[in-house]
C-alpha cells in the first residue's frame, strides 16, 4: 500500500502538468482556428467586393480539352485507370462563380490515386472536390469517384 501511495504522489503532479499543458495547447488551437477563420472571412469579402482580385485568380479561361489533358497526363504518371465525364450542374444555379463540372473516375493504387488528388489541387487550374468516394475493389486496387467543379473566370473572360 506504501508503494502505491508513494507512485501516486509522484505521478499525481506530473498528470496534473501534463493536463495543463494538454489544456493550453487545445486553448491555442482553438484561437489559431478562429484566427484563421477570420482570415478567410476577410479574403472572401474583400474578393467579393472588388472584381478585380477575382480575375487575379485565374491564369486563364478553363479550357476543358487542357484539363483533360492534364487529368489523362497526371493518371499516366501515376499509372491509373481514368475515365472523364461532365458533371450536372444543376444543382449549383446558385453559385456566384462559373465552372466547369467533371466526374472523375480512377482505378489503381490507392496512394496513386491520392497523388493524382494532389497533383490537381496544386496545378494552375482553381478546383473544388464536392464529393469523393472510394471503395476497394481487390486487395491494393481502388476505384475512386470524384466530382468537382473547376472554376472560371466569369463569361471565360
């Protein structure tokens, strides 16, 4: 009984600092999220407000047999399966923004097709992925849908 009272009046202190630091650590997480927040709020608005920053944006025009090119490229490399359609664009009538909507189909290696997510994120072109489902068909293969909408300078101007 004396050795566990004496393991618990060391320990005791040291779960005590270490859940404060746990606690302050949240606490500044929590401040950095809705800093940054804030920060988004501010570039959203200011980009509203002022059309010009909005063609800043955009390199140029979405031309969509160059973001098929760029797909069919980046699945090459990544040695993946890919098949390209157009996406209804119904269901967005109210965003503010032109775009362009793509299904994207790819079959390989998982960590192959996360690449070829990232590569099309980091290219030239403006995307939003509105929805991504992956199963897996055999042991080390997957198929991945993607829906996103590549966007566009307003009348492709």
């Amino acid at each position: 009984m004396a050795v566990l009272t004496f393991i618990l009046w060391y320990l005791f202190p040291a779960l005590r600092n270490t859940s404060n630091e746990f606690s302050a650590a949240e606490a500044s997480l929590t401040l950095d999220s809705v800093k940054q927040s804030k920060q988004i709020k501010d570039v959203y608005e200011k980009i509203e407000q002022n059309p010009e920053i909005n063609d800043e944006l955009f390199e140029k025009p979405v031309r969509p047999l160059d973001l098929i090119s760029l797909w069919e490229k980046i699945a090459e490399e990544e040695k993946l399966i890919i098949e390209i359609s157009p996406n209804d664009a119904e269901k967005y009538q109210n965003d503010p923004w032109d775009f362009l909507g793509f299904k994207i189909t790819l079959s390989g290696n998982f960590i192959n097709i996360q690449k070829f997510i990232e590569k099309t994120e980091t290219s030239k072109y403006l995307f939003q992925i509105d929805n991504l489902i992956i199963k897996r068909d055999i042991p080390k293969k997957v198929t991945a849908t993607i829906l996103l909408k590549a966007y566009n300078k307003k009348d492709g101007k």
